[in-house]
C-alpha cells in the first residue's frame, strides 16, 4: 500500500469563528500533505473524506498545466471526525489517516487507469465516481468490484460531479455542458451556462456554477429547462464548488476571488464567510455540520464547523 500520512491540526487559539445572521462558521482543523487538492467528498456512513489530487507541475502560468495527461494525480482519504456534536469544543480528532488510492490501492499501476489530473467526484453507492480529464473512472469503496472506465464521446475538460441518488452527473467546463451519465454509454446531455464547473442536488433540485460567468444557476436534470441564473455575478469572480444546507442555505467557493461565501435560500443575499487562497471544490458532512475547503495551491483542506444559531 502507498501511504500519504497526514498532519491534522486542531489549533484552538488561532482558529477564527465568524458569525452571520443564523449561521456560525469556526475553523477547527487543518489537513496538511496533498498534492494541488482540487475536491473534496465525504463518505458520511464510513465517515472517510476523499480528496482529487492534481499533482501537476507547477511551471508556467495559467491553468492549462492542470489538464495535462501526465499521469501524476492520485486520490487520497482521511478519517472525519467520528463524534456528531462540536468538535472544537471536544478537542480532538478520530484517527486521521490517508492513503493513495492509486497502483496498488484502487488504480492499476498501468496506462489504463492512470491518473492525470483528477478533480471533481461523486459517490454513488458503493462507488467513487472521479473525472480523469476526459472520462471518468468507478471505483468500488469496499473493493468488492474491480474499477470501471466511463467514456464521455467529445469530453474536453471533464470538471465535477454530482449524483441525485440514482444517477452521477459530469459537467464540461470546456464545452459548457453536462451529462447524466449510464454506463453502457448512452448519456443524456443536460443544458449548461457557459464554463459549468461545480454542480450540487438538494430536494430534488440541481444547482450549477460558472466558472465563466460568475454566477450561480438552477439546471434541469432532466435536461428539458435552459439554466436559471441567480443574477449574482457581481459578487464572484470565479465560483468552483457548491453546497446547499438542509435548510436552503448555499455555500459557494470562490477560487479567484479568494473567498467562500453563503447565499440565503432567498437567492439573493450574499456574504462571505470565509477568507482565503483558491478555494476549490468544497465537500460538506451535513451530519456533523462540517465544511471541508480544499486550498488548491496550499496543498491542504481547512475543515470548518457550520453552527445554526
């Protein structure tokens, strides 16, 4: 097995809590030792975090050097903490740990299942639905299935996904498109804003980011509606990814514009909430009110307990 050991930091004196209306962000802990973290994903039944892992050179400027096939990415997890009530207030967390899910863990050691670039992911089951540039690569969480390739005829720059329970969804910033996609292939495609990045589900209901248009959209699932934008493009610069609280709340990162924020569930009312350097694909734990923010060029993942006031 490959290893990536973890530094987990629980730093009460330095970590910050800000408060805004009904909700209460704290930081309470840091996850130190990836590589270019792009997403993060909770697996709340086996409370086991994953986390995409560009690894690419950082040379140049730009963000092409991020979709290079160069076969460097890898996926890691970390346990979440185990206790439901605060854990800034218990003061530890269970067990961190992480693991390279690559060569002798969940990706062949050969071209086939190489890793270059992976970012967006989804969990599906017994699956971990991850994007590998232009196609998308299954894995089995108990190790029980052997992994799987999903071709996406046409892909250019497969970002994130979602899953509504029965399906996972991909988006195409490149192309600005979406799929719903079956693994025997034939995918629905799902009307898009230009430069779709994040994509999220809550009540039945698929939300979007624009990369491209700093904005946030309702989308069809079904694919039969053109998107619904938020008109919120002043307050953005170029969200990544989305989350939606049990009660409608949304949570936005901002990757240029160095922040995360929330948006009340009217659609309209906009405040940061956290402050930081590219923030990327956000993943959320609603059962313990966790918030996990992948610091893209930092090489780490701030955790932040969310409180309703």
């Amino acid at each position: 097995m490959f290893l990536r050991m973890l530094t987990l930091l629980l730093l009460f004196g330095l970590f910050h809590s800000v408060t805004h209306a009904d909700l209460q962000v704290t930081k309470i802990a840091e996850v130190d030792g990836f590589q270019i973290p792009e997403c993060v994903v909770v697996d709340t039944k086996n409370q086991t975090a994953y986390v995409s892992n560009v690894n690419a050179a950082v040379e140049g400027e730009g963000y092409d050097r991020f979709w290079a096939d160069d076969g460097n990415g890898f996926i890691s997890k970390f346990l979440v903490p185990r206790s439901s009530p605060s854990v800034r207030r218990r003061g530890k967390v269970a067990n961190p740990s992480s693991e390279k899910l690559h060569g002798e863990d969940l990706v062949r050691s050969d071209e086939k299942f190489r890793f270059s670039g992976p970012k967006g992911m989804c969990l599906l089951g017994d699956e971990l639905w991850v994007t590998d540039i232009d196609r998308v690569l299954i894995f089995s969480i108990s190790g029980k299935a052997e992994p799987q390739i999903i071709h996406v005829p046409g892909a250019v720059a497969l970002n994130d996904m979602a899953s509504d329970g029965e399906f996972a969804y991909v988006t195409d910033s490149a192309a600005g498109t979406c799929y719903r996609l079956h693994k025997k292939g034939k995918h629905q495609e799902i009307a898009a804003p230009k430069g779709i990045n994040g994509i999220t589900f809550h009540n039945e209901k698929m939300y979007g980011v624009s990369w491209g248009l700093s904005d946030i959209y309702e989308l069809d699932p079904d694919g039969k509606k053109p998107p619904r934008s938020f008109m919120l493009s002043e307050y953005f610069k170029t969200p990544d990814g989305i989350e939606v609280l049990a009660d409608g709340t949304f949570i936005v990162s901002d990757s240029e514009g160095n922040q995360v924020v929330s948006i009340a569930p009217d659609e309209k009312t906009v405040t940061r909430i956290i402050e930081c350097a590219a923030p990327a694909d956000i993943g959320i734990d609603r059962s313990r009110g966790l918030l996990f923010v992948p610091r893209f060029f930092e090489s780490k993942v701030d955790i932040y307990e969310l409180e309703n006031r």
